[in-house]
C-alpha cells in the first residue's frame, strides 16, 4: 500500500496549475448519458473517481476517446440501464447516473452507492424528485429501480440542500415532457457548470446558481465540447498549505470568483493575495491568525475546505472554532491531527483547536479525501517527518499532488 512521505519545516515558494474540478467532472460525465451523440470534454482531472465513473459508463455501452485531458464520450448505442454494487460502493457520485438514465432510456436500475465515511448522504431527495416527476420507484435488493416511459414537468421542494440531488434533477428534467422548478436547489458552482453543458448540449435551464433552477425538458439533446471548471477545492488546499507554511505561491487557471469564503477566511488568517480572471497569488509571514468556521452550503464555507483550516490553526497564534453542520462524521482526521501535537477539543458538531508553536512528525492515517489534505498541511509545518498512510482516498481527489508540492518546493514523496 501507498503513503506519502513528508519533511516539514520548509516555505513553499512557486508557480502551480490547477486541475479541473472533480466535484464537477464527475456530474458531467454522467450527462454524457443524455444524448445519442458525442460530449467532448477538455481539462478533465486525472483522478481514481473519474477513472471509476469512467469504467461505470464503458459498463452501460458509453463509448470513449481519450488525447491526454480531452476525452469524447459516445452514448449513442447504450447497452444497459444497471449501474452495479461493484463499480458503485466505493464512490457516492455514482447515483448521478440514475437521473440521466431514466430520462434517455425509461427505465434504470442502480445501486446505493458507497464512498467516504463522513456521514450519512441519503438519496431520498433524488427519489422524492424523480416520484414527483411520475417515476415508479422500487427500493429491493440494495438498488433504486425507477421506470418511466417518460418523465413529466413537475414542481419539486427540496427537503435540505442537496448538490448530488440538484444535479440528478436537473438532469433528468431536460427530457422530461414539460417544465420543472426546483426549490430549494444547491449553488455551488459545480451545480452552474453542469448547467452550462446541459445548454450547451441543448437543453433550456434558468435560475442555475440560484436557490430555484427552472428546466423547460425537450425531445432530445446533442453533442457539445466543453472545458471542466477549476477545482476550488484544491486551489483552497494549496492556499492553505501556503498560510501554514508561509512563502508565495501562484495559482494558474483558478477560479477566484468561486472562492469569496474561502479567500476571506485567509485574509483574516493573514494572507496577503491579489486575484485575476484566471489566477490567485498569495503570500504570507509569521504564524497565522486564528480562523473560526462555520460550514454551510455555498455560498458560505465549505464543509471540503474544513480539515485544512483545522491545520492551519493548528500552528495559530490563538484559539479557533470549527462547527461543522454538514457531515455529523467529519472531525475523525482530529485524532491523527492530535498524533502530530495539535491541540483540539471536540465538543459535538464543534472543534476548539488552540494553536500551538510547533507540530511534531509522526504517522498518521488517512480517514477521508479531505482529512487527507489537511494531514498534508499538518506534517508541511510539522518538525521532522510525517507518514499519512492510506493515500488512496487522497487520490480519489487530487491529481499529482506530491508533483505540484515538489514544484512548491515542499519535501514530499510516495512511497511502498
């Protein structure tokens, strides 16, 4: 098995590019389903959950062309409408096939899906959505198995704030007969640039990025190209590496618009950054400030970015306090943090972390995707070594970390 392998103590200084947004391929590759044509795609990430999403399609008849980043899928000749336990328990995102596969095909058969272990992601939204819009539904057997000989317009409110569930809806709305509102619907970006395909691929959508997305369905959609967005995610990973281990950093094809909460966060932490269309640069000195969070659906904080502020403040000069109302299993990277000297007190939904000098290497284990960035972070500015074993969550998310970490200057390698 894998680990990384880091020496802390160093600034990172330096130029990295960004990869495309996993949280956004993955929808995206899923509306590939939608039409009887070709969805080209440019600056898709190279990551374990888009090589799995990639091997669900293959399963249900997708055809693929792969030139580096670039990929054409052709969906024109589909062979099934099951998504199997086998390609679905390791990853959540696979559930947004479902969506898509009853509205092309009528019928879809698919697993409950897996993934990380940060608490409980139902999909009683999705199947709530889609019984709206005159599918019959059956849970049996570990599957959601839903049929409709076609899907109706229909005026769906959303229990909670659901971004995998906006999304399937969305989906499936474009070939529905007739129109449908979603209330309550997710914001986040990714959810505005699965919309941006869907119109490109001609579907006709209003509202994306706002609480209330309107969908008018068509007969059918075509073919489109199409660039994946910026990870915002990773982008906040590297800012915060750069706050906790001081030096300058640049980011290339970022997406600063997509970051206000996060950008303000280090600001207040003390980091010094200046942003462009397409780029963010920021420095910082000394030890950073303390930064309590809240985590909340877009546009606030985000729940992906709370294990790497934890690290940061860490090594604050202060005390801070992280609530985290999305995920009621979220704090497990706690206890591998306290493993490297960090002082965190876990009190329900709420850490209190009190920063302290210095951070001492050590070995640790990836709990979760995230958790393993902020491990990163941790052992970045820990004394001597630090080993996070477990990485293979780390690579579900991240494409080359270790590589744009080295390019920084940080010390940092994979090992067996």
């Amino acid at each position: 098995m894998e680990k990384l392998k880091i020496t802390g103590g160093g600034r990172l200084a330096g130029e990295v590019t960004v990869s495309g947004a996993k949280n956004a391929a993955l929808p995206i590759l899923c509306a590939s389903l939608l039409a009887a044509d070709t969805l080209e795609l440019e600056q898709l990430p190279q990551l374990q959950d888009v090589r799995t999403m990639l091997r669900l399609l293959r399963q249900l008849g997708v055809r693929e062309q792969a030139d580096g980043k670039r990929l054409a899928l052709d969906a024109s000749q589909l062979v099934s409408h099951e998504a199997p336990y086998d390609l679905v328990k390791t990853m959540r995102a696979s559930i947004l096939v479902l969506g898509p596969l009853l509205a092309r095909l009528g019928e879809a058969r698919v697993s409950l899906p897996g993934g990380c272990a940060i608490g409980a992601r139902p999909v009683d939204q999705h199947i709530k959505g889609l019984q709206a819009m005159g599918a019959e539904i059956r849970i049996e057997h570990g599957y959601v198995s839903a049929r409709a000989a076609r899907l109706r317009g229909a005026r769906i409110v959303t229990d909670m704030v659901t971004v995998t569930g906006t999304e399937n809806l969305m989906m499936a709305a474009t070939l529905a007969d007739g129109e449908t509102v979603i209330e309550n619907a997710a914001r986040e970006p990714e959810v505005v640039d699965l919309a941006r395909v869907l119109t490109a691929m001609g579907a006709v959508i209003e509202g994306a990025g706002s609480d209330r997305i309107v969908v008018r369905g068509v007969p059918t959609l075509h073919g489109a190209r199409h660039r994946v967005m910026a990870d915002r995610i990773e982008a906040g990973t590297f800012l915060c590496a750069a706050v906790a281990a001081g030096g300058e950093v640049v980011l290339r094809s970022a997406e600063p618009a997509t970051m206000d909460a996060t950008l303000d966060k280090l600001r207040e932490a003390g980091a010094r950054i200046e942003t462009g269309a397409d780029w963010i640069r920021l420095s910082m000195s000394g030890r950073p400030r303390p930064v309590s969070v809240r985590t909340a659906p877009y546009p606030a904080f985000a729940t992906d970015m709370q294990a790497q502020f934890m690290a940061v403040d860490a090594i604050a000069s202060g005390t801070a306090i992280i609530t985290e109302t999305i995920f009621e299993n979220r704090f497990m990277h706690v206890l591998e943090m306290q493993r490297l000297g960090a002082d965190i007190r876990i009190e329900g939904n709420t850490a209190v972390i009190r920063g302290v000098d210095r951070l001492s290497g050590a070995t640790v284990m990836a709990t979760d995707l995230r958790a393993s960035a902020g491990l990163i972070i941790a052992g970045l500015v820990a004394d001597g070594e630090t080993v996070i074993d477990r990485i293979y969550h780390l690579d579900r998310g991240y494409e080359g970390i270790e590589a744009k970490l080295k390019v920084l200057g940080a010390r940092a390698e994979r090992v067996r």
